[in-house]
C-alpha cells in the first residue's frame, strides 16, 4: 500500500472519531417496542420545544403541550432524548420540564401521603368545607388559615379531604398541599358498562401491551398523571390506564346527591338533539369530554340551563336533580341568545385574557378593559373559556357579568 493512500485513510479515520464524539448520546431502544418503561409528561409550562440535539441552539423540531406524555430514551446532560407519543416526534428536551413519575407509591399513599393547610387570601377569611365538589355543596364547616388537612384526590378544582376526622371537599385555590405528584393518591376504576379497564405497558393505546385487566370499583394508587392517561399501582403491577375510567377519590367517597338542596338560577333551556336517534348524549361533571360521565340521554330530554356557552352548557335537570355539562351542538336552544356573550366588569380596570385557566402558566394575551364584551365558549365556576374577536382565551369568571 502507498504511503499516501495510508495516510489518508488514517487521517479520515481520525476525522470521523472527532464527529462521532461530537454526536450527542442516544438510547438504542428500538423505536418499534414500548418494552422500555420509562416515561414522563410536560410539566411547568403550557409547552415544550423539542430540538435535534440537547440544547437551545439545535434545529426546533416540534412542541409537546403540558401534561403530554413522552418515552425517554436516554440522556445527554441536562436533557433527555425522548419521543413525544402524540406526535411520534423523536429529539431533545429540557430535563427542567419534565416529569417522571416514582417507581411505585410512596408508604402510605392511602392514608394521606398528601397533606395541605388552609391558605386564604385574607387572614380573616374562611373556608368552606363542602359536602360534595360544588359551590352549591351543603357547608359542612368553616376553617380559618393554618387548619392542616389530608387530601384523598384532587379534581376539576377541588380537593376530596379529611379534616378534624370530617370528609368533604375544599376549593383548590385556597389551599396549599404537598405530597405526591398531581395532588391524586388514589382513583377508582369506573367504566360505563362496568366491565374491567386494561394496565398497559405505556400511556398510549398504539403499540402498547395489555399487562392486567382490573375490575370495575377496585381502587389504584395514582403516580403521575398526564394527559389522557395516569400512570397508577395496583396488585403489585405498575401501569397506565386510560384516566376517562378513573374517578379521583376512594370508592367510599360521597357522591353528589340526586337532588341538589336548592333549585339553581336558570334561563332558557336545552332539548336533548343527537345527529342519530339511537345515540345517547352524555351529561359531564365538567366541561370535558374526559369528565366523568353522570348520566347518558336519548334526544327530547330537557334540561334547563345554568350558564350557556357555544361548546359547552352547564344545565340542571329538574326531573332529576342532576346537574352537569352537555355539549353545545348536540341540543337545541331555547329562550336564549344565538350568541352568549358576557361583559367585563372590574371597576375601572382591566381583566387578563389568559392562554390557560391559571394565573401562573396562562400567558396573557390580552387587557380587557370594564365594559368589553367577550363570547362564551365554555363557562366554568372558576375559569370561563372566551373568545375576543379572533382570540380564544380564558378569563375569571367573576369578572364576568
């Protein structure tokens, strides 16, 4: 062999150990199993930047938006190398945003791994203690800041807890709770049909393996929850199940009465119109299609309505007593509005428009100004979802009138 061809191939030998050390590490689990158990979700931010190498610098090749879940793969300093399973996406993200979950329930779950205090804007306010998770709830009792509690679950922003020995529920936003993960120790398997829900192998139904079957009431420990589904203990097996079939909170749990104390404040009303006549329409706890499912109607029923909102109506039936959330666009209004709008009231001052329905990761889009009028999409106790002009947001509900 010639000197120079020797020098050469010595020489791009060398290059390509340069190259290759510059490569960032990654995992070389096969794309096509979801053998590998590690997973984690989005959390801190409304989303996530996926980059084709672990740093800002890198090609931006995607987003994952809070609570999503992604696989890991492996790791290359302060990031992971993951797949985002919505969007099967596979790159780098920032190991500062995202979550993953314990390997199994901390000691005591069942029994109040979470804890929290009363923590009320005002020192001489108080808090109500509800009988079920409802403004309009019974008061079961009041409590001054400091007062120490043990939370069961946590849900559409209420806490199930235990307090002096007395179970019922507390507003999220006055309180302050440590403890596991998501605020949720606990759920109970509750399928429509009462059949038994599928522990997978990963939080997805593509790909993934069935590892149990577990009956309709049995109760699971809750890890980590993400969107659509909760990574959750039962029997000795860790797993996810789809988090539509899970209600927070142990099976014991009080339930919302049937008739509600007091008739609520209603306007117009809603007749029940499936595009089929076979097909049922499902009455919400809250304004989610991942709600838990109250009660199913045929069309013709009627219900009154609460708040109206173009995607979604809080109604009360009064044949019934249940109160919940039906789909805009499977009834027919009446007595109402073609568009519901409401008007921003705050004295002289201005209401934020948020990205999500939380002061601390809605970005604000906008100041509304007292007396703008805003579209109600879907209204909520808390947080109303709106549009203004082009701009769809959320807003608080009590500077709405």
């Amino acid at each position: 062999m010639k000197k120079h061809t020797l020098k050469s191939i010595l020489t791009l030998a060398c290059v390509l150990c340069l190259l290759a050390g510059c490569v960032p590490a990654q995992a070389t689990a096969a794309d096509a199993s979801y053998g590998y158990q590690d997973y984690a979700i989005v959390t801190g931010t409304s989303y996530l930047n996926l980059r084709q190498g672990p740093g800002t610098e890198y090609t931006w090749l995607g987003r994952a938006n809070e609570n999503d879940w992604v696989r890991i793969l492996g790791e290359s300093g302060n990031w992971y190398y993951v797949t985002i399973l919505e969007s099967n996406l596979t790159g780098y993200m920032s190991k500062n945003f995202l979550t993953k979950a314990p390997a199994s329930a901390p000691s005591g779950s069942f029994g109040g791994a979470v804890t929290g205090v009363v923590t009320n804007p005002k020192p001489t306010q108080f808090l109500n203690l509800r009988q079920y998770p409802s403004l309009d709830a019974p008061v079961l009792g009041i409590f001054y800041n400091g007062a120490t509690f043990q939370v069961l679950a946590s849900f559409d922003g209420w806490h199930q807890v235990i307090i002096n020995g007395q179970q019922g529920y507390f507003r999220q936003e006055y309180v302050t709770v440590q403890g596991v993960q998501g605020g949720n120790a606990i759920a109970t398997i509750r399928t429509l049909n009462g059949g038994k829900l599928n522990l997978r192998n990963a939080p997805t139904y593509k790909g993934s393996t069935i590892q149990a079957q577990i009956a309709n009431g049995r109760q699971v420990t809750v890890l980590l929850k993400g969107n659509h589904f909760w990574k959750v203990q039962v029997d000795g097996l860790t797993g996810y199940m789809d988090c539509a079939f899970l209600q927070a909170g142990a099976s014991s749990a009080p339930s919302q009465p049937s008739v509600p104390a007091q008739k609520p404040q209603t306007k117009g009303y809603v007749i029940v119109n499936n595009p089929k006549a076979t097909q049922f329409l499902n009455l919400r706890a809250q304004p989610s299609t991942t709600s838990k499912v109250i009660a199913q109607y045929k069309n013709g029923i009627r219900f009154e309505v609460i708040e109206y909102g173009e995607t979604w109506c809080k109604v009360y039936g009064s044949a019934t007593g249940n109160i919940g959330y039906l789909m805009t666009k499977y009834v027919t209004v009446h007595g109402l509005p073609g568009t519901p709008t409401k008007t921003v009231q705050n004295g002289n001052t201005y209401v934020n428009l948020r990205s999500a329905p939380s002061k601390q990761t809605g970005d604000v889009y906008q100041k509304l100004y007292s007396g703008a009028t805003v579209t109600v999409l879907t209204p909520g106790e808390e947080w109303t979802q709106v549009r203004y002009g082009n701009i769809v947001g959320y807003m608080m509900t009590y500077f709405l009138k």
